[in-house]
C-alpha cells in the first residue's frame, strides 16, 4: 500500500485496528477534514481478518461524494477507477473483477443485501457521513445488523460520523467508539448585521436574492485570493442568484452551480480546482456540506436555510419545506472554509439568531414517505418494524400511511394489519430483541417487481402497470420525469414562476427535444438525464423503446398513466381553480392551465402546505378511463340528506370512487330508516337548539341533572338503587341517535321533528323505568304546593340551588325552609312582592320572618297597601289574595 496522506486520522489508526479486530461492529467519530473517507478504506483493505477476495462496500449519502471518493481512493494508489477502487451508483457503475473497495450510494446496498442476504464475500460495511441520516441508511444499516446476527457474525460494522452522534450509537449498538481529532485551519466567522437584517424580507428566497449577490461580490473585493463556496437552500435559489452574478462578476472569477441533479462533467467542473490565477465563486446546495473537500475554497457564504421534504401521514402528501440551517450543518458548512488553509465564514443572519436555531436536523426515518422502507421489510421477511433494531423508531402513523398505500398497489397482501401501534410503542431495546411475527407484511410478486426498479413504489407500479396495458414507453417516460426535476421552465431569466402544470407538456418535449409552448425553454442536462432513466427502465423490463416521439404523446394516456401512480390523488373539478380528491381533500389549481374542458384530473405533484396545497402537476383523464381503472373501488349507494334549502329530506342514488361523485339519480321515496339517519345527521350538525325545547322540556331535563349531581354512581340507599345518567347537552348530542331516533321514524322534514314532545324520548333514557320516574317526581318535582295552596314551579336551572320563587304571603304560617332531593337541598327561596318583584332571597325562612320580614314591610307596606303585611307573619293565614277579597 502506498504511503497515506498525513491527516489526523492518522493518529487513530492504531485504536480502529485494535477495536475492529476484536469487535465486528465500531463507531469511528472523526470531525470534517480528519481524513476518514480517504484513509479509512484503504486502512480495511490490509486488515487481517479480510479475507484476501473479500470487498469492502463503502456508503456515501450521495453520487457525487461516491464518485469523488473513488477517484480520491484510486488516486492514492496510482490506479484508474475500476480496478481496486469501483463504484456503483444509479445508471452507472465502475467496477471489475480486481475491485475490493466499492463506494456505493446507501440505497445501493439495500438492493445487494436483499439479493444476497449473507453479504458473501464482503468483508466489511463501512457507513460513512452516518450523521446525516438518511432514511437509506438507517434502513441498510438495520438490514446488516440483522445479517450479521442472523447469517454473519464475522461481517465487520464500520459506522463513522462527525458528531457527537457517535457516542449515542456506540451505546446503542453496542460498540466501542474510537475519536479521531479534527485539523481546521482557523475560520474568522462574521455575522449579519442586526439593522441590516431588520430591513430584509422575511420570505427565504427574496431574503437570499438580495442578500447572496451582494456579499459574492463583497468578499471577492475583500478577499483577493481563494475560491468562494455559497451555501444556499435549493436549485431556484442556485440559479436566481446566477442570474445577478453572471454579468456582475470580474472576467477572471468563473461561476459554478453544483447540486445533485447536475450532469457528471458540471459537478467535476464545480470540484476541479482553477488554474492560472483564475477563481471560481460555487453555489451549492447542501450536497457540499460533507463528504467532499473542494479544493481553493477559503470563502463559505451560508445562507442559513436547507431545503427539506416533510410527509403528512395525515394527507399523505410529501411537500418541500425552506427551513432554518440546524446548527449541525452550520458548523459544517463554515468548516468548508478552513480545510486547506485559514479562512472566513459569513452567515447571512445575526449572531442573536444563531442560539435559536435547532442543533440537529432531525433524521429522515422521522419525517420521510415510508413506503419504500415498508416494502423493502416485507422483502425482508421482517415480521414488522419491530423485528429489526432502529436508532429511531419509523413513527406509526407514517409507517401505517406506507403500508395502506402498498395494499392498494397491490405490493403487498392484506396478511399484515395487525398490532401496528402496540408495536411501535416499544421501546427501542425491546426492538432490538422483539420476535413479534403479528405484522405478516407478505410481498406480492407485483410488489417483487416493484422493488427490482430501483424506484419509489408509486413509480414503479406506474412502470410495471403501464407496460401491462400496453403503454410501457410511455410509462417509463412518465416515471423517469417524475422521478427528476421538471425539464421545463421560462425562457426569460428573471420569470422564476412555476412552469405550466400539465404534465402532458412534460412528456411532447421529452419526445420532441423541444419546448412544447412559446416563452418555455428546457433543462437539457436535465432532459438528457429523464431519457437515460427511461431508457434504462424500459430495457429492464425486457422491451426496446421503439416507439416513435408523435405515438409516445398521441397514444398515450397521461392522465390514466399518472392515476396509477396516484390513485389517492384522482381528483374532481370543482370551480376553475379547485379540485377534490379522491380522499375529501381540497387542492388549488388552475384547471385552464391544463385542460379547461376536463373534470377529473389525476395529481402528480402537490406544493403548499398540508393545510393549503396546490396541484404543480397534473393531467386529466376521460370519466371511462377512471372507471375501467378502478372499477372495483367504485361504489353504489343510496344517499339521504336533509336539504335546508328545500327543508326537508331528499335521496339519491350515487356512484362514486372515494369522494369523486360519479353519476346521481334522484329517488322518490327513500326509505324511512336513511332518512331518520338523516335528520339526525342534520340535527347532530346543526345543533339540539334545533328541537323544540319546551319550557318543561327543559325543566325536565335540568331536573334530571340535579339528581345525577346529588345522587352519584355507586352511593347506596334507596333512592340512589337505579344510576341517574348524564343529561346534559353534549351528552344528549353524543347520544342523539339512541334517545331521539326511534322517534324520528315517519317523520320527513324538520318542522315535524320541531313538533315533537321532549319529555317522553328524555325519560325513556331512565334505565329505571316507571319506579324511577316516580323516583324523579319524589325527589324532584316539578312543582311545590305552598301554604296558599298554589303549586309553584322549581328552577332547577343551578343543580346546586333550586329556586322557588313565590310571593311571601303565599307563605304565611310556614317556618322552615322547603326542601328537595329527600331532603339533601334546601330550596333557595325567591321571596316576591306582591308586584313579582324579588324582595329577599334565602335559605333560612325562619330568620327571614324573625327579622327581615320587618325590613321588607317597611319597604313596600306603602307600595302595596292592599295586601296583608300581618305583624306576626308565622301565625298568619297564607294568601295569594289581597285583603279586600280575604274579606279583611
């Protein structure tokens, strides 16, 4: 082996051989610019335990750093790539017979353990940039923990990370952690300043369209020597601030974009250092923040935002978010300045925002589409998620959306519905050891079909299904766009919107190689990109693509086409510029913008929020098209409605696919039982004010509540030998269907049910029976007979203080305070003038007479002279009368 580069890694070498000779599995933590990738691989290749023919895979999160670090490996020892270094990523491949270190991208290596699950030949398995956690990595790495304990105890583990990340994992594995010291050279970092932030706009991408150029063409001026690297969230930023620098930038200074959807030769163009007193200014995504180390960079610009895709388990929809950098990433990013030489780092926000960013990125596995990693386990043969071990647990909401959409691909069986959310609720030690088989997760041979792709479930059953129809070019096509970025966009520079969202355009300029529309121009990197993919999938599905460019766009049905792939995204026209899924959710789009004629349409992209999204891709579909697709989920019902409108209860018969409405035929009569549903349905929506509360209907039922408050479940005694259930509102509404239906029946419209007696369905609710309505007339009665004979009604609207409300010489000669409840409560007694006016309220009847009876008399004697105002009230007659008719 030639002489290793002097790096810091160096120095750990040592402690690494001894832990891996010892121990099958070992964390590696090694900050950025230590070496690692370059030293490591060629370190494991003069390993012991290697056998001699055995490889040693090593994974990187991305093509460009797979295809960087073979070249850098291979460099070292004066070799082509291809012969003992070889990579593998997606439509290309360098390898040989000779090869013993592969560098391959993390999705790779789920395919290879899944063909060969024992990794013959394959001596170790190194996951480099494990900090990043992509959701490739945390799948292959819980493949080969489960290989290893199964099938290769031998097989090394090799997982090196940059963060304190490491020391979590050694725990976890368990493994031993060996530490590399770092080398930066020293990076003077600079801030935003606060009065210069306060008047920028708050929105990322004009935030960084007016700050980005700006500060390029700063420190080039500050700065004379060195390469610039600008940090920014995503490709429309890239080439926004391109557009500014293009003409504002010296002769001497060239400008690169480097992100992953580029073509090889402009990501090498961006990483190969310049020559002859050239500089070049980078703008990159965040593909630069580890794994490569660019050459002439003494300069990092970051632009503080990272763009990142978050799935909605409860939509289903995957969108792109611009959120702020982690500070993680920040400290990688600003470490690109300081690998080769002393450097500077300006950051485009304050450095009081700084403290507020979060520290870490959360993984992938937490906020990613599941579905590929669930068909990928049911490959597996896992009995769910909980028969492999997970740094972070797949979140169950997430998980069970995957699994929903593989059955209704048809990837999977319907074997494995069981126990999702007791599963996942384990902790991850019990994980690690769990034998729960409840979740059979069976692959059908389709789903087989779908993984060999190498592509998302949706595309690939879009490929597989579309061939099967006979439109397999077409197909492939289809999914090779929709796998990339959009080929199209404005011809003019400064046009950043959104191009035309159908889709139909997308595939006439695949086949045509020419904008479809005036003012339209093309990614031609971009474009060569698709064809590749296309090409490539329809050889493997065993059929040359010799379909012309005019039949690929007039034989094929996109809109049918992209339904396949989307069938949770069928959608129904509703106003020019809003459509509804097939799940009940409502998306904005300009329908003019596609096809102003159609009303179902199938949606391939979605932008937004989950809250607010909009279709960016879309074609329609003809209604047979639809339904010869998806016959058997298309249903037949009868649906009855209360229509306030017409006020009263109307039918039909529909067809409908989800929430789509395919035909509607009105009925007549519809039967008696659907529209007793309905009016519960209307009255359950509109509210229980909606019936006709009558006063002792209402009476009744706060009469009931007092007797629950004072005669609880479980007491004992007679009048508490049958419960007395719950009568308030939201009970009687949660329960509507149970005490009001069986009431409902014959009745059609709304003034009908309004005509309805309350007292009979409220007391029908008593479990009791006749005994505890009487119990209810004992213990509440509805009215009180006072001492003048009159029968007052009670209030019990305050279950803690009944009122009877009576005029006071009603109640003459009574001395103690009337009671309720078999005595429990004392009534509050509302003492009344003779104008029914309230004179005294009390609970102690005999204080009043003793004393403020008199008080009250001296108050309204004069005003009432004609009634008795006796000086000894608790031996006078009781009256309701006045003294002229007592005959006084």
């Amino acid at each position: 082996m030639p002489p290793l580069p002097d790096l810091p890694i160096l120095a750990a070498l040592p402690e690494l051989r001894a832990a891996l000779a010892a121990h099958s599995r070992v964390v590696l933590e090694a900050p950025p610019g230590a070496g690692k990738t370059t030293v490591v691989p060629l370190e494991l290749l003069a390993a012991e335990w290697r056998a001699p023919q055995d490889k040693i895979l090593v994974l990187e999160p991305r093509q460009l750093a797979v295809r960087g670090a073979a070249a850098r490996l291979a460099q070292l020892l004066g070799e082509p790539v291809g012969r003992t270094i070889g990579y593998r990523v997606r439509l290309d491949s360098k390898v040989s017979r000779k090869t013993r270190v592969e560098v391959i991208t993390e999705g790779i290596l789920t395919r290879m353990i899944q063909d060969d699950p024992a990794l013959e030949g394959v001596a170790a398995v190194v996951f480099d940039e494990f900090h990043e956690r992509s959701l490739n990595a945390d799948l292959g790495l819980a493949l080969a923990l489960d290989a290893q304990a199964v099938l290769r105890p031998e097989l090394r583990i090799l997982i090196m990370s940059a963060t304190l990340e490491a020391q979590r994992l050694g725990q976890w594995l368990p493994a031993p952690v060996v530490s590399s010291a770092g080398f930066l050279f020293p990076i003077e970092t600079h801030y935003l300043d606060p009065r210069r932030a306060a008047s920028l706009p708050t929105k990322p991408a004009d935030r960084l369209a007016e700050l980005v150029p700006a500060q390029v063409r700063a420190a080039l001026n500050a700065h004379p020597e060195g390469d610039i690297l600008v940090f920014l969230p995503g490709v429309g930023d890239l080439q926004r601030s391109a557009r500014k620098l293009q003409e504002a930038l010296p002769e001497h200074v060239d400008l690169h974009l480097l992100h992953g959807e580029l073509p090889l030769e402009a990501q090498d163009a961006a990483l190969r250092p310049v020559r002859g007193g050239r500089r070049k200014v980078i703008l990159a995504t965040s593909i630069a923040e580890t794994s490569l180390t660019i050459e002439g960079v003494r300069v990092v610009i970051d632009g503080g935002f990272a763009r990142v895709p978050r799935f909605v388990p409860r939509t289903g929809f995957t969108t792109l978010e611009t959120v702020p950098v982690a500070r993680a990433a920040a400290d990688q990013r600003r470490g690109r300045a300081g690998r080769l030489a002393p450097g500077t780092c300006y950051r485009l926000w304050t450095e009081a925002e700084h403290p507020n960013l979060p520290a870490h990125r959360p993984p992938e596995i937490q906020t990613a589409d599941l579905s590929s990693l669930v068909l990928e386990l049911a490959l597996w043969g896992a009995a769910g998620p909980g028969s492999l071990r997970w740094l972070d647990v797949p979140p169950a909401a997430a998980y069970g959306q995957a699994q929903d959409l593989l059955l209704r691909l048809g990837a999977l069986d319907a074997s494995h519905s069981a126990s999702l959310n007791e599963e996942l609720r384990m902790t991850n030690e019990d994980l690690g050891t769990s034998n729960n088989s409840s979740l059979k997760t069976k692959p059908t041979s389709h789903g087989r079909q779908l993984a060999a792709l190498g592509l998302p479930p949706r595309l690939g059953h879009l490929v597989v299904r579309g061939q099967e129809l006979g439109h397999g070019a077409a197909a492939a096509s289809l999914a090779a766009l929709l796998s990339e970025r959009d080929l199209l966009r404005w011809a003019a520079p400064t046009d950043t919107r959104p191009a035309p969202p159908d889709l139909r355009l997308r595939l006439e300029a695949l086949a045509s190689g020419r904008p479809p529309l005036p003012g339209l121009a093309l990614h031609h990197a971009t474009l060569q990109r698709v064809r590749d993919v296309a090409r490539n999938l329809t050889g493997r599905l065993g059929k040359a693509d010799s379909t012309s460019a005019n039949q690929l766009i007039s034989t094929s049905p996109v809109g049918l086409l992209t339904a396949l792939a989307y069938p949770d995204r069928l959608a129904q026209r509703e106003t020019h510029d809003r459509l509804r899924l097939v799940t009940g959710q409502r998306v904005s789009l300009n329908t003019t913008d596609v096809d102003a004629q159609a009303t179902f349409f199938a949606v391939a992209h979605l932008a937004g929020t989950a809250s607010a999204p909009r279709a960016t891709l879309a074609a329609p579909l003809e209604q047979d098209e639809l339904e010869l697709a998806f016959a058997d989920q298309i249903t037949t019902t009868e649906e009855v409605r209360y229509d306030p409108a017409a006020q009263r209860v109307t039918g039909r018969w529909v067809r409908r696919l989800g929430a789509l409405l395919l035909e509607e035929k009105v009925i007549g009569q519809p039967r008696p039982e659907l529209v007793a549903e309905a009016l519960l349905a209307y009255l359950l929506e509109a509210g229980l004010g909606k019936l006709n509360w009558t006063p002792h209907a209402r009476q009744l039922q706060q009469r009931l509540e007092f007797l629950r408050r004072h005669f609880p479940a479980g007491e004992t005694g007679e009048a508490a030998a049958e419960s007395w259930p719950a009568f308030d509102d939201e009970t009687l509404a949660r329960e509507l269907a149970d005490w009001l239906g069986p009431h409902l029946t014959g009745l059609k419209t709304l003034a009908e049910v309004q005509r309805l007696d309350l007292t009979e369905p409220l007391l029908a609710r008593l479990p009791g029976g006749w005994n505890q309505r009487q119990e209810l007339d004992r213990l509440a009665p509805a009215a009180l007979e006072v001492p003048s004979g009159s029968h007052i009604t009670l209030d019990y609207g305050d279950p803690a203080a009944p009122v009877l409300a009576v005029k006071l010489q009603e109640l003459f000669g009574l001395t103690e305070t009337p009671t309720v409840a078999g005595g429990r409560v004392l009534l509050l007694l509302h003492l009344l003038s003779p104008g029914g006016r309230p004179a005294q309220v009390t609970r102690d009847l005999r204080s009043f007479w003793e004393k403020g009876y008199f008080e009250v008399r001296k108050d309204l004697k004069g005003r009432y002279p004609k009634h008795p105002w006796p000086d000894k009230p608790m031996e006078h007659i009781p009256t309701k009368l006045t003294k002229k008719r007592l005959g006084q």
